[in-house]
C-alpha cells in the first residue's frame, strides 16, 4: 500500500499509528511519515520498533509523567504544530 499510494521520498500520514507498523513500512520503503498516537504504551511500542529499524532518533523522545501517568513528549524535536 506504501509503495502504490506514495512516491519515495513523499510523506504519509497515519493519523492512528498503533503498533507503528506504517511507520516501519515507511522507513522500509524510503518514505517520511507523520504519525499519531495518544496512548503512551503504544507510544512507546512504536518508539522501539522504529529503533529496531533505522537510526531515525539521535535522542529517543520520552513521555514526563504527570501525577503518575505519561502524557506530554519531552525531546527537543520540533513539532509541526
């Protein structure tokens, strides 16, 4: 689905990432992604399977806890928004 639907080196957007396997896909296929996901156990899954896969993070961006749980990313990426 990558490879028919978006030309190397083009963007895909995977507003609910899961697991993270479009992520995975892309950096497979030599796309860019952006991606989304708002529970912070998948948040990390995914974290660690794009590790397995590419050298993607010069620092691996981290959940702060807020009142025990994770919530707000504290790398120093830039956000598009």
């Amino acid at each position: 689905m990558i490879k028919a639907s978006c030309p190397e080196n083009g963007i895909v957007l995977d507003p609910f990432a899961g697991t993270g396997t479009t992520a995975v896909a892309c950096l497979l296929n030599k796309r860019h992604y952006i991606t989304y996901e708002l529970n912070p156990e998948y948040y990390e899954m995914i974290v660690k399977r794009i590790e397995r896969h590419s050298s993607f993070f010069l620092q691996p961006p981290t959940l702060a806890k807020v009142n025990g749980e994770a919530r707000k990313e504290t790398s120093n990426q830039q956000s598009l928004f």
